[in-house]
C-alpha cells in the first residue's frame, strides 16, 4: 500500500481496465499514460492479540524497511532499515529508534507475527493535460497473496495524487466521475487496511484470556462451570500452535493460566460433578501443568535476562552467559518435549475425553454431586465467601516473623478468590467485582513478588550448587552470588511491608465491600 | 535555502536554459527546488508546461508568501516546482516603485519557503530595474551567462561597476560562458583571457542545437538527454555552482 496522506483513494469493483474507467472521463484534450508497473511484496505484522492494531498502527515490512504506519491519518510514523522478511520478531530486537520506541509500546512480551503476506502490483500512470503536462499521478494497485495456494482475494484499488497545484483541476474531473458511488467511492487507508486484513488468512480474531463470562445466577451451576470450561478449553487449544512454533512465551503462559484456572475452579467448586470423573480429570490438567513447568521457568528466566544484566556491575555482567545459555539449551530441550506431547496420542485422547466430559450436559446424580443443580448465584457467594475467610484466617494467623510457608499458602488462598471472583464477576453489581479485584491488588502484588523473588533464589541457589569450578566458574558464581544478594534484600523489603498490605485489605471497608456483593448474590 | 539568480542585462544568451537545467539537476529528494520565473515572456514556465493559474498576477507576486505559495505548481520532475510567470508582470516595476522599500520586498515576499526548498532560482527577465536590485538583494548568487564576445564583456563590467556604485556585493556575482562556439577565434580568445579570473566559472556551456530543441520537447534537456555534450556541461556547472554557492 502506498501512504501517500494527499492522494485520494478509490476502491474499484468493476473489471474495466483503468484507462477506460478513468479515461472516459477525462475533460477534452486531456490523457493517462503509463509509466511503469511494479511488484512490491508487503509483510504487514501484528502480535497474536492485534497490540498494534488495537494502538490504532500498521506494522508492515516494504522494500527493506519496517514502516510503522498511523491508521487514521495514513501517515507513515517511522521507517527503520529491517532486513529479512521473519516468520516473527520481537520489538527488542530491533535497533534503538522510534520504530522499536513505538512496537515495545504495543508490546514487549509478544512476538510481532506475520500476519499476512500479500504481492502488490502497482502499475503508475500520469494524467495529462492539454499541453502535456502532468496533473496527476495515478496509481493502480492490485493485491495477491504471496502464498500461491492461498485463495484470499483482496479488493483494488486505484489512487490518485494531484501535483502540487493542480488541485483545482483535478477536483473538477473527479466529480465528473460517474455513479454509482460504490464504483468509485474513496477509501480511507484504514480501510484499505482492514480490508486487507478480512481478505487473509484469520488470525487472532480478537484473541483475548481474558475471562468474560455473561452467568445467569439462576442457572445450575454445573452448567455455568462447564460454560467456563468450554472457555478455557478454547483458550488451550487457540495458544498450542503458537506453543509449537515457538513464537514466544505468552502463549504458553496463557495456555497454563488457563489450565490452572480449569482446575481451581473444578476443586472450589467441589461437589458439581461427580468425584470419579473429576479425579482423572483434575489429574490429567495436573499433569500438563507438571510437563509445562520447566519450560515455563526457562522462559521466565530468559526475559529476566537484561533486568538480571542490569542488577549486576558491568565487570560481571557477562559471567552470565554461561547461565543463560544452559538456560536456552534446556527450553530447546522442554520446547521439543512438550511439543512433541501436544501431538501424542496421549494428549489428544485426554482432550477428547476432556471435551466430552465437559459437553455432557446431564446434570449427574444429586448423591454423587451434590450442588450441581445449585443456582449459580448462591453457590458463587457460599464459595467466595469461604475462600475470603481463608484468606483472612491465614492472614490473621502469619507471624511477625511472616514465614516463607505461611506467605507462600496465602498466596495460593488469594489465587483462588480470585479466580472465584474472576469467574462469577457477570453476576455482581457493574464494578462491584472490579473494586474488589483492585482492593485485593496490592496485597496480591505483595505475596506475588515475594514469592517470585524465594523461587528465583532457590533457582539460583540450585546453579550456585552445580556451577563446575575453573572456566569461569568463579566469575559466574560471583554474578550469581550478586544477585542473591540483591533479590534477598529486595525479598525482605516485601516481607517487610506485608503486615502493612495486608491490614489495608483486611479492614472494614473490604468486609463492607464483600457483604455488599455477596448479600446482592444470596437474594437474587 | 540558497536562493540563486540567472540574470543578464542581454536577452538571448541562454539564461532560461540555463535555470530550467540547472534547477533539474539540483532537485533531489535531500535538495527539493524551486524555480521562480520573474520572465513576463514565461520562458521557463512554458518549457516546464506550466501555466499560471487565470487569478494569478503580478500584484499576487508582491502580496507575497501565503498568495505565492498557493500559486507554485509541480513540474514533472520529482522535487522540481515553479513560480510561473504572468503577462502582468511587465508592470512589476512600477507596481515594485509604489511598493514600500522595493529593494528588500522580493526577499521578503520569499520567507516561508525556506522550510520547504533548499534552492531557489530565480530567471530574471533581461534589463536592469529596481526589480533586478530587488533581485540582486535577495539572492546568494548572481549567475550570469555571458557569451563569450566583447560587447557582452562590455555590459559584464557595467554590471559589476553598477554594483559597485550601489553599494551591492560584487562577490555575489559569478559569470560562466554561454553559447561558446569552439571554432570562432573570438569566443576562444576570450574564454581564454578568463580561464584564471576567479569571477568567471570554469565550466563553459556549447552553442548546441540539442539546447535550442529543449522548446520542441518542452523539458530540461538535462531530463531527456543527459549524454548529451551539453547536458554534460550543465551538469559539471552545477557541480561548481553548487560549491560556490555554498561558500556564501
């Protein structure tokens, strides 16, 4: 696509050719001729949930180059040099200039995917008048997919550029233009964009694990649990190509979110179906949690790798190396593994199992399930309200000396209120759940880092134990004894303030908050 | 902005070649130019194909700025635009005469372009008036063709004694031979006397037919034939023009 903001732009529908489209309209004495015809291949990139296109930017690779494009207004942002045409990059990865300001913006988890290939024939063509000279430039474009199998057809397009000063000239041939209007009818870049985007192949679709459940209180809960099954389920399977391919971590993370989320929600809610079939189910999630693991930690790692750099005195900062790169080779390793599982038998019997489990829709046997034919609404406050106590009895309970174990168990105790009141949120007030969520935040901001930072001191603790003496053992066992250091003082920082955090989330205001969305629950 | 004048008190000696070349081979993507035809006669505007639009004039010209910009139009060539000119610009002496501090006014008509060209060429109609010192006082270079007989380095040096008693810059004015025809003993006998003078470039512009045909094909000949021998000595012109005017 070209961007030039002062052309117009037509999207053509009719097959004429357009030296007889435009050039029947031309006023007396005035001709098109051609200039040229070009090929132009365009990679246009977006992150697997659409980050630039949701800031409102086109990312697309032109002739060498990586045009950061504003939709609106059409107007290129930024052009950097980009050699190659990647499957993915990610924003990091790009030298130091606005286009890297402006991507990173957008996202710095994500890899940037290509999203679509697509040819574009441009043939140029001037506008004469009577005295020969050029009025305008016109130009015709036509798109193909680069990928010959592909069957997408995009739209075409013609532009016209008046020459500066010929503005006046050129509006009256255009409105000699003939009806109907939806041969000839301007099209914005933004358009021209999207159209392009809905011609390839889908992508995302407005990909977001983010949970946003629409509950009918009155409903069993069985079925509202399997409705949020279905959910996460979707999620799963959307993220394993991405998990495959490799393409970065954020799918794997929310592939395991969503196990984790499936799971929770099955054992909270314990007593919605029958015991034996939530067993296996409950011990297959459990295991793809367990085979993901590892492979989680070694992404983690890896995008910790400059935040660790930068902890460290420039004299030890490539003593690293050694560490990072056992790292690398291990995720090859867990990637390799874990991908080969996503296409084992194994695995996709239990998705199949799984899915029939979560489609059969029989409420089960009252005995064996007791509050499966429960209404939603009086479940979820029973539920939450229980996992609140828990949270404030163990709370309550910690220590001034705030052990490791005790915070570590009130972490998981908030995990699961949350994901209790993540689940039910379409069933309180508007805000309500988001107000409860926030007020949660900073306690929950507290435990995470604390824990956090305890297993990335045992990780390290566990390098320290192994690092092989000589070759520059001493030198990375100083940069690891370097950032123990800093992650204990930092770690005893947030200890520090838990008792603090957690007295602000256990007050009045919070039992007040509660109450309110919980008695709502009950009498609706 | 490096604005550059081609002026000559003679008609006929191959200015408006000269300045339509010369601005081809100056406009560059780095480089864009503009070409201001002062040339009632719109010499270069016709070899451009432009014409001015009907509301255009010479009272618009001394307005200045926002009425000028409106009125540049693009030529064909990537970065090249043109100031056309128009009949009533004949009167612009004596609209220039009525006008407050006429010397200055040119250069103050063109602020405002400096953002959008770094060259600005000005074909001058030939005479000398108060518009030619509006001219003269506006510009960083005054390029003047000369071709190479004694008569036209007669009025060479009544330009240079008028800008002395005028108190103008006399090193702002550089010459270059036009229309030299190697085979004329005169022509070779004066290039020859100036070949050290540091007023006159060193680059010499060929009588040519292929110049003269540039009112056929209504282009730069520098666009159409740039192998041409005297496509060639427009271009090592620019070359020296462009280190001269850089100086200033």
């Amino acid at each position: 696509m070209t961007t030039a903001p002062e052309s117009l732009y037509f999207r053509v529908s009719g097959d004429d050719p357009l030296d007889q489209t435009v050039g029947r309209n031309l006023p007396e004495g005035w001709k098109i001729t051609k200039i040229s015809t070009r090929r132009e291949r365009q990679i246009f990139y977006d992150t697997f949930e659409e980050e630039a296109f949701r800031k409102g930017l086109a990312v697309v690779r032109r002739k060498a180059k990586l045009l950061v494009i504003e939709l609106d207004s059409g107007q290129i942002l930024t052009d950097a040099p980009f050699s190659g045409s990647p499957a993915s990059f990610f924003a990091a990865t790009l030298p130091e200039d606005k286009a890297r300001k402006l991507l990173l913006k957008c996202s710095d988890l994500r890899a940037f995917i290509n999203r679509c290939t697509i040819d574009h024939f441009i043939s140029s063509w001037r506008l004469l008048d009577e005295d020969d000279k050029t009025v305008a430039r016109l130009e015709y474009e036509s798109i193909r997919p680069a990928d010959k199998k592909s069957k997408a057809v995009f739209p075409r397009h013609y532009s016209i550029t008046p020459l500066k000063g010929y503005h006046k000239e050129l509006s009256q041939m255009l409105l000699a233009l003939p009806e109907p209007v939806d041969a000839y009818r301007i099209v914005s870049f933004k358009e021209r964009f999207m159209t392009i985007m809905e011609a390839a192949a889908p992508f995302g679709q407005g990909y977001s694990a983010k949970l946003h459940l629409q509950l009918d209180p009155k409903a069993p809960i069985h079925e509202n649990i399997r409705r949020l099954l279905r959910f996460t389920t979707s999620i799963m399977e959307i993220n394993e190509e991405g998990i495959r391919k490799d393409i970065d971590s954020e799918f794997l993370h929310d592939y395991r979110v969503s196990v984790r989320r499936s799971r929770s929600i099955i054992k909270l809610l314990n007593g919605a179906f029958e015991p034996e079939k939530t067993a296996w189910a409950l011990a297959g999630l459990r295991e793809l949690g367990k085979r993901t693991n590892e492979l989680r930690d070694s992404d983690v790692y890896l995008l910790r790798r400059d935040e660790y750099t930068e902890l460290l005195p420039p004299s030890l900062q490539t003593a690293l190396n050694p560490f990072f790169s056992d790292i690398e080779a291990a995720k090859r390793l867990h990637h390799k593994q874990f991908s080969r599982y996503l296409t084992s038998r194994e695995y996709l019997d239990f998705m199949t199992s799984w899915k029939a489990f979560i489609d059969a829709d029989d409420l089960p046997d009252e005995a064996l399930a007791p509050i499966a034919g429960q209404p939603t609404g009086q479940v979820a406050a029973r539920a939450i309200r229980k996992a609140l106590k828990k949270v404030l009895v163990h709370g309550r309970r910690t220590g001034q000396e705030t052990s490791d174990p005790e915070l570590h168990e009130l972490r998981i105790d908030c995990k699961k209120l949350r994901y209790l009141l993540e689940f039910f949120s379409s069933l309180f007030p508007p805000k309500a759940a988001s107000q409860v969520l926030k007020q949660m935040k900073a306690l929950q901001d507290n435990l995470g880092t604390f824990v956090d930072m305890s297993v990335q001191m045992t990780f390290l603790q566990s390098r320290l134990d192994e690092i092989p003496t000589g070759r520059g053992g001493v030198e990375e066992a100083a940069a690891i004894g370097g950032l123990l250091t800093t992650l204990y003082s930092e770690r005893e920082k947030v200890r520090e303030h838990f008792h603090e955090i957690f007295s602000g989330f256990d007050n009045e205001e919070t039992g007040k908050l509660f109450d309110e969305l919980l008695n709502g629950l009950a009498s609706a | 902005m490096k604005t550059i004048a081609l002026y000559s008190i003679k008609g006929g000696v191959g200015k408006t070649a000269a300045a339509v070349n010369l601005s081809f081979l100056a406009a560059s993507p780095s480089t864009p130019s503009l070409i201001c035809d002062l040339d009632p006669q719109g010499a270069s505007s016709f070899y451009f194909r432009i014409k001015a639009s009907k509301k255009y004039n010479s009272e618009k010209f001394l307005k200045g700025n926002q009425k000028i910009i409106r009125n540049i139009k693009a030529t064909d060539f990537d970065h090249l635009d043109l100031l056309p000119s128009d009949m009533s610009y004949r009167n612009l002496d004596i609209e220039l005469s009525e006008a407050k501090n006429p010397k200055k006014r040119l250069a103050k008509n063109l602020e405002g372009l400096e953002e959008e060209y770094k060259y600005l060429f000005f074909d001058c109609p030939p005479n000398l008036t108060l518009l030619s010192e509006s001219v003269f006082r506006a510009s960083d270079l005054i390029l003047v063709p000369i071709i190479p007989t004694t008569l036209s380095i007669r009025t060479f040096n009544q330009l240079l004694d008028f800008f002395r008693q005028s108190g103008l810059d006399t090193s702002k004015i550089v010459g270059f031979f036009s229309m030299e025809e190697k085979r004329k003993t005169m022509h070779r006998e004066i290039v020859d006397e100036f070949r050290e003078d540091p007023v006159m470039l060193s680059q010499t512009i060929p009588y040519s037919s292929d110049v003269e045909k540039m009112g056929n094909f209504r282009a730069p000949l520098n666009a159409i034939h740039p192998k041409t021998p005297a496509a060639q000595a427009y271009s090592n012109l620019w070359d020296e023009v462009r280190k001269r005017v850089k100086g200033h």
